[in-house]
C-alpha cells in the first residue's frame, strides 16, 4: 500500500514537471528533488509491504512513508487548487484582482515550497532509517514469504495428519475425486482443485490421495508442496527425491548441481512407463505447471496430475492444456458447518440451547469455511458456558478476537496470504471495498467508478479505464478474494460481495494503513487524519466542529438528516474527490458541494433531489454525475462545461405489476450534448424536447457505450440512424418512442455497432430492423408494443449468442413457431400480451438451452406450448395472469392432462396480481384452484415478484 501511495504521488507530480507549469524557482526545485526521491522510494517499496506485519520496526519505516507521501499529496493539491479555482472574472476592479491575485499567488509559492522543503527532510531521514532496513528490504525483494513460508508451510502439514473424525463433508467430493482419477481416460489428465484459502482443498485432496483404491491405482505417487515464491530448479528437485523415495532408489549423484533441462529428463525417464499420480499442493502462478509438464510424461497409462490453488486461472490453465477437470470447493452447508463447530466447540456434545443463537450467529460469519469454523470454534471451546456476555463479546466482534487472539493467528495468516500476494494497485482497490457495510452487495460499475475516481486504475494503451478496471475485478475473483453475488440474465456479474472474515482482514488494514476510516458505532475512535470516511447509520455523531482537510471520499449509508449532512459537507472538505450519499433524506442539492474542485464522482440515487444548480458547471473534475431515481427532470446546460463526464445517469421508473409504455423518465436533451465528448454511459435523455440537429449531435460522443433515448418521434429516426453509425463502440442501446402508436424508423441503419450487446426497442415498428440479425455479438433483445405483422421468430433465430429474449405485443400472430436448430444459446425467453396467440410450437432441437420461459397476460393461449417437453434444460416455467384453462391442464394430481410435459421442470408456477401484491402458486397447488385463482388459498404472497426484468 505505501508504494501504491508513492506512485499516486508521482503520477500527480508528473504534470507539473512536464507540461510546463510556470513555477517559482524554489517550487520547482524541491518538486524534481521530490521526485527523484519517491522513484528511489517505489524502487525499495517493491514488496516490503508483504513482511511488515512480521516486523515493527518496518512496519514503523513503511507507515513514515506512507504518510510523507500523503503529506506531499495534500500540499500539491491545496497548490493545484489556489492556481486553478481563482476566478478572474470580467468586473470594473480586474485590474485590481489580478494585481491582488498576483500577490497571492508569489505567497503561495514561497508557502508552498517551504512546505516542500520540509517534506524533502522528512525523506532524507527516513532514508537515514533505511540503512539499517536494507538487508530486509533486499531479502523481501528476493522472496516476499521468505520470513514466513516455513511456518505457514508447517502448517500446511497440519492439514496433512487430520483423522476422518476431524473433517466433514468430505465424502462426495472425495468419491467424485477417486473416480476422475481413476476411471478415466488412459491420457494423462490434470485435475485441479480450487477455492479460497481455508476452504479444505489440502485436506480434500490428502484424503483422495491416501485413499486405497488410488494408492493400488498408481505407483508411484508423489506430494509435493510448492511455495509461493518457488524456484524451477528446487520444485524439480524435490520432486526427483520424492519419487525416488518412493520407489525405493538413491538420488542420483549430481543432482544439486544440475540445469533445469537435465532434472526434467531424469524425472520424465523415472514416470514414462509408469502409472503414476503426482499431487502439487498449493499452487500460485501458472508459470509452476509450464516449470513440470514436460517433466511429466505421457505414456497413456492412465497417469494424473492433481494441483491445489487458490486461483482459477491456474486450475483452469493447467486442466485446458492437457486435459481433466477442475473441482470447486464449495463452503460446507449449513447442516455439516453445525456439525463441525458441534465438534470442536462442545466436544461432540451439543450446544446449550441459551448459546445456540450466538453460535448461529458465529457460524454465519465463517459463511461455511472449515477452517474459520475450526479455528473460532477452537476459541470458543476455552470459554465459560455460563458466562454468555463472553460468547456474546465474540459474536459482536469477531474482527478484532481474529487479530487479537493468539488463537486465531493462523487464521488470519492464511485469509492475510492471497491479499498479500496482491500487486500494489490491486491491494488498493481490495482495500477500497472495506469501506461497504457487511453483507453489502456492491454493483458492478459503481465499483468500477469508484476505483476509477480514486485513481487507482492505471491506465493502458489502447483500453479504455473502465476496461482495464475490468480485469481488476476479474483478477480479484480469479483469486477468490471477491465472491459473485448475483449475476444478470445473460451472464455478466451484477453485484459482488466478500466473506465475511476476509472483511473483517481489510477492514482491519484499512484501519492499520489509514486506509478508509470505518465508522458504525457512536463510541468509534476518530483518527487524527482521515483520508475515506464510510458512515454506516451514525452520521449525526460527527461533531460539527470537526474538521477533515485530508479527506478525499466520504460515504454515507443509511438515513441521516439532512442538516447533520450539509453541516459535515461544510467542514473543510476542500480536497473531496468522491462523495456518495445514496438514499440520504434530502430534496435540494447542496450547495456546500460547488465548492469541491476535484470532485470527480457525485452519487446522489435515490434521493429527493428536483433541481441541479447552474453551478454544477463549477465541478469541471466530475466524471460521474449518478442521479438514478431522483426526481431531477432537466439540467442546466452549464453540464457542458463537464468535460471529463464520463458517466451521466439521469432517470427514474414507475412500475407497479407490469411495466407500462411509459413507465421510464429522463431528462430534456440538451441541444448541444455532444460537447460532453468523454461520455461512456448516458441515460436517458428525452428525445421530443430537441430537434433533428440535437439528435445529430449524439455522434459526436464517440466513447458511448450505453445510449439511453425516451420519446423519440418517427421524424428523428434518419438522424438518429447517422448518429448510431458513428458510435462503433456501442454495447447497449435502448429507445422508447414519444407514443404507442409512435413508429421508431431505424431502418435508415446501413452500418450498426458491430460489439452492440443489449438492444431494447420499445415502440412500434413496421418491420423488424433488416440490420438486427446481423448483431453477432448480441447476447440480449427486448421488443415491446412492436406489433409487427409477422412473425419475427424466423429473422430472429440464428443470432448466434442471443441468451435472452423479451416479447412485449411483438407481433399479432396467432402461432409462433420455435424452429429446430434455432437459438442455439438462448437460455431466458419470455412472452407477454400477446392478444391473438392461440399456439407456441416448440420443435425438437430447438432452444436447447433454454432454463427459463415465462408467459404472461396471454389471454387465448389455452395450452402449455406444444414440444416443451423438448427443452431438457428447463428449470424454471412460469405463468402471469395466465388463463385458467392452461393451468388446471398442468394438474399432477393425474386430471392435468398436459402434466407430463412439464413433468421434468424443477420450478412450475402461476401468479396473479391482486390488491397489491402478487398471488403465487407453485404447482403442486394448482389443484386447489377450481373454478378461478380466486378460488384457492395463497400459497405465497409477493410484493417484489417482477415479471418484466427491464422496462
């Protein structure tokens, strides 16, 4: 983290050396000293900070560092800020204002280069200190876990000795895992196993290895750890003297002094006519198996290869290049984590029905991980069971028993090894999510925005930031430090989260590093100097005379009044560069915030916000203006002086059961919205307010990848057809026309957007756009009051990755036919008003990937869709507001005559919208409804069941 803060520091000193800043000698003097000093200090900070917890007097040398760095940040900004926020403005005394500035000015140079001077000494004593830290920074440089391999590797042995009676769960997968190893096929085949760290795969796979079956399969068998820091030549070694030991030989005289070729043809000649099972436990880089697989030969004999890792990457590599399987682990389920803490807590005994709650709560957070369960649970056994306040302190603060607790240690170091493994901009975007409450979803891009706003993602040639932010989230999930929390309908991640305990890591880091300043509690410890504030539900604790001049973002989440807020936007906040107030209780735009010069993102969703000043104009940093579901209609067209906009969201829905045509608002385009040239994201914007020129413009916003437009009127569609060719690199785009009855004419489209993704046309068209089966890249089209004469299913079924279809009186037809071999990938079809539909034929060998079907408000569709018993993958049929006469035929209790055709379908169910709420019925209730749905009792009431997934 203290080189991450080094390279921000220099990244922002950059400028003022390179494109020609008029300074002051002195300024400019101690800026190149400053510079040349922190390239010295980035060089040393490599990867001293993966050993500063084991070592205080680093740690010491490392937090200086850290906060020198800050320091010189803070005076290059309040610079930055005096040279650029001064507004000469155009009055009778601009003479004297700039006569007056000018003094200003010279002050705040000699000011500022005084303030430089001290930092600089602060530097040269630090570098004084570093003469005695050398010999640990040269020894972190060379193997970063070289001050603690061998014990956590001592460790690792641990997991080696485990009795059956200690570890649960384990039987299916070790059944799953013998017979891929040894029913297989007669090639050499990799099987890996993956999962975050504390997950059990040593353990797992020990238990396979030691298994009989497998010891009477293969001979030899070989296990061999590797470390995180491994040298090619020493895992070839140790491998040779594992297998000779094995079968009983000497090492060949030499091998200490061999190349890595001649101990990789030893090891092959040793295996080519043998059977043989290799095991490389706790693998961390791809590069290990490129070091082994030549070593390993294939005499298809039926050999194998298993690897343990924290990272996908390397299970999924190793397994594509030669053959096998990848198995997850997955955290134990609710009944056998019980089992386990049982065990280990209360010696097999059971828990006191007085603690059971506690314990759940424990238990919830160790969210299934064995090794969390062992080792709290471990804790927790050295406790009094009459005392409950000592359970329940654990319950209320686990975080702080796992990093005091001598117990717990191993624990931690196992949780602390992957983020440590992290390179430096990576740790400072994990180190970003700790400020989310626990169990908080965090959306996909506001993640992206906020790393992006924070200036943590570097930038690429080639790519755009969003981009190279996305391999960051990417590389976090491939090494299990981020969980998927839910995923849309054509398979992007949504939401993420993180394991509970891994928060309770960096949360704990933050707070060690100054990271971000968490605070959820009135009695909570303020720091000196905060640099990100999280507020969870306390913010009418900040006294008003509090004063943040560091303070770069703050986030609020949970209700606060709206005075306790704009009192703490007032309190010397002059260097905010991110501000999220989410659903905060207010309906006017602060005006403390005008004053944020580097304000770069400005969430205000959900609140009551109507009106935004002609001042924004003054935030020229924003690049992210989020008013989602606010009540603000129009913006000034002081907007246009945003130029570094990056994501503009203004628009809110009103939806109830159904979605209505006009159900989405935006806000009245602005006739000259093209000026906003970075623009990546703008929805939507209210196309009858502007005239054809304001529609030509759009093609101007070349960096637009998803356009959201409402009212369009017939008469614009040839300009927004020319305006579209323009956007090449478009990935969503969704139109609403002015009217029902309103034609959108987008058939002037010669050239669309060859990446486009997610296409929404809500309107009536004529015909079906010509240029929309040529949208290869499609995986997503939503069609709504379309009302075309024909059937679109035909023109429609060879996209070849369209995974999900929506169909709104899309057509008038009476029969719509599923053609066999046609869409091939789609996996969510859904069907609603269609009011002429009398069949949906369904052949075989159509959809056959198909996992959800729903329709709705389909008032003669009398029957279950012929040939549904074709769709083998489908998991979920649902019914909206469905005819009676469909449902009773789906009866299982032997009268539905068109049961067996959805026999196979886990999930089958019909609901109706009623006062309110909607009505749910699986099908096993379906017999209880007789002569209407308002016959039968609710089986499930739902206020949130949505059929339509986007209006």
């Amino acid at each position: 983290m203290s080189e991450s803060a080094v390279s921000f520091l220099l990244n922002k000193i950059s400028p003022f050396l390179t494109n020609g800043v008029q300074l002051l000698g002195g300024v400019r003097e101690e800026l190149i000293y400053l510079n040349a000093e922190l390239e010295r200090m980035r060089a040393l900070l490599k990867n001293a900070d993966a050993i500063e917890e084991g070592d205080e007097e680093l740690k010491v040398w490392i937090k200086q560092i850290r906060e020198v760095a800050h320091d010189a940040e803070d005076v290059i900004d309040e610079f930055t800020l005096l040279q650029t926020c001064h507004n000469h403005g155009h009055s009778l005394y601009y003479a004297l204002e700039l006569v007056s500035y000018s003094v200003k000015n010279l002050k705040a140079h000699y000011r500022v280069a005084k303030e430089l001077q001290i930092i600089n000494t602060r530097i040269k004593e630090i570098f004084a200190v570093h003469k005695t830290l050398r010999p640990k920074l040269i020894a972190a440089n060379d193997s970063i876990f070289a001050s603690s391999g061998c014990t956590w590797h001592d460790r690792r042995d641990d997991a080696l000795l485990l009795d059956d009676a200690d570890v649960v769960g384990i039987d299916e997968p070790k059944h799953l895992l013998v017979s891929w190893l040894v029913k297989g096929d007669c090639e050499r085949e990799v099987i890996s196993v993956t999962g975050m760290g504390g997950m059990g795969k040593t353990t797992l796979v020990k238990k396979v290895y030691d298994d009989v079956e497998v010891k009477k399969h293969f001979k030899p068998r070989a296990w061999i750890t590797v470390s995180q820091s491994f040298e090619a030549q020493d895992l070839l070694k140790d491998i040779i003297r594992k297998l000779h030991s094995e079968i009983g030989r000497g090492v060949p005289e030499g091998v200490d002094g061999m190349h890595t070729n001649k101990l990789k043809a030893i090891i092959k000649s040793l295996l080519q006519k043998r059977r043989y099972l290799i095991v490389l436990d706790d693998v961390w880089h791809t590069n290990v198996w490129d070091t082994v697989k030549y070593a390993f030969p294939n005499g298809k004999l039926g050999s194998r290869v298993m690897i343990t890792t924290r990272k996908s990457d390397v299970a999924s590599t190793s397994c594509s290049e030669s053959g096998g399987h990848v198995y997850e682990v997955r955290p134990l389920p609710a009944e056998e984590a019980w089992e386990l803490f049982n065990r280990k807590a209360f010696q097999r005994k059971s828990c006191p029905l007085y603690l059971e709650s506690f314990c759940n709560d424990i238990l919830k957070k160790c969210e299934g991980l064995p090794l969390a369960i062992v080792a709290v649970s471990g804790v927790l056994a050295t406790k009094d069971q009459r005392r409950i306040d000592e359970w329940d302190n654990i319950c209320r603060s686990l975080g702080a028993e796992i990093h005091g607790n001598d117990k717990l240690e191993d624990l931690k170091k196992v949780l602390s090894l992957s983020f440590n493994d992290l390179p430096y901009n990576l740790k400072a975007c994990y180190l970003c999510l700790s400020i989310f409450p626990e169990g908080h979803l965090i959306k996909h891009m506001k993640i992206i925005r906020l790393w992006i706003a924070e200036r943590f993602v570097e930038a690429r040639e080639g790519r755009t930031l969003e981009e190279v932010a996305e391999d960051y989230l990417k590389e976090l999930l491939n090494r299990n430090l981020m969980l998927v929390g839910g995923t849309t309908s054509d398979g992007r991640v949504k939401t993420y989260r993180i394991h509970d305990l891994l928060r309770e890591i960096i949360v704990s880091k933050s707070k060690d590093q100054n990271f971000a300043s968490i605070v959820k509690e009135h009695n909570t410890i303020w720091p000196d100097r905060v640099r990100r504030l999280s507020l969870h539900n306390v913010l009418q604790t900040v006294r008003q005379s509090r004063s943040f001049p560091q303070l770069r973002s703050l986030f609020i989440f949970g209700a606060v009044s709206r005075s306790s807020m704009c009192k703490n936007l007032s309190n010397g906040f002059r260097l905010l560069r991110m501000l999220d107030i989410e659903a905060a209780p207010i309906q006017t735009f602060p005006r403390e915030i005008m004053d944020l010069f580097y304000l770069s993102y400005l969430s205000l969703r959900k609140t009551q916000v109507k009106v935004i000043p002609r001042s924004i104009g003054n935030l020229r940093n924003l690049e992210t203006l989020d008013l989602k579901h606010t009540c603000v209609t129009e913006l000034p067209v002081e907007i246009l002086k945003l130029q570094k906009l990056r994501h503009l969201l203004v628009y809110h829905l009103k939806i109830t059961s159904y979605a209505h045509f006009n159900s989405k608002f935006g806000f009245k385009v602005l006739s000259s919205i093209g000026d906003l040239q970075a623009l990546q994201k703008l929805c939507f914007i209210e196309a009858n307010q502007g005239g054809e020129m304001t529609i030509r413009d759009l093609a101007k916003l070349k960096q637009l990848r998803r356009l959201g437009i409402i009212k369009l009127r017939q008469e614009d569609g040839f300009a927004l057809c020319l305006s579209l060719e323009s956007l090449t690199k478009l990935r969503s785009f969704s139109v609403n026309s002015v009217g029902e009855n309103e034609i959108i004419d987008l058939q002037h489209l010669s050239s669309p957007p060859q990446f486009l993704e997610r296409l929404y046309l809500t309107g009536r068209l004529e015909e079906l756009p010509s240029w929309i089966p040529s949208l290869h890249s499609l995986v997503k089209l939503f069609l709504k009051w379309s009302r075309l004469k024909d059937d679109p299913m035909v023109l429609l079924q060879n996209l070849p990755n369209l995974v999900h279809l929506e169909l709104l009186q899309t057509c008038d037809c009476v029969l719509l036919s599923f053609k066999g071999g046609g869409f091939k990938k789609l996996k969510v079809l859904g069907l609603d008003k269609f009011d002429k539909l009398r069949c949906v034929k369904v052949e075989k060998g159509a959809m056959p990937c198909l996992e959800r079907l729903t329709i709705q408000r389909c008032e003669l569709l009398k029957r279950v869709p012929s040939g549904v018993q074709n769709l083998t993958k489908l998991k979920s049929l649902q019914f909206f507001n469905m005819p009676y006469e469909l449902i009773s035929k789906l009866r299982p209790d032997g009268e539905g005559e068109d049961y067996g055709k959805v026999a196979h379908i886990p999930e089958v169910y019909s609901a109706y919208w009623r006062d309110g709420g909607w009505d749910v019925y699986p099908i096993e209730s379906f017999k209880e409804i007789e002569n209407s749905p308002s016959a039968a009792s609710t089986v499930r009431r739902s206020h949130e069941l949505r059929p339509l997934r986007k209006v």
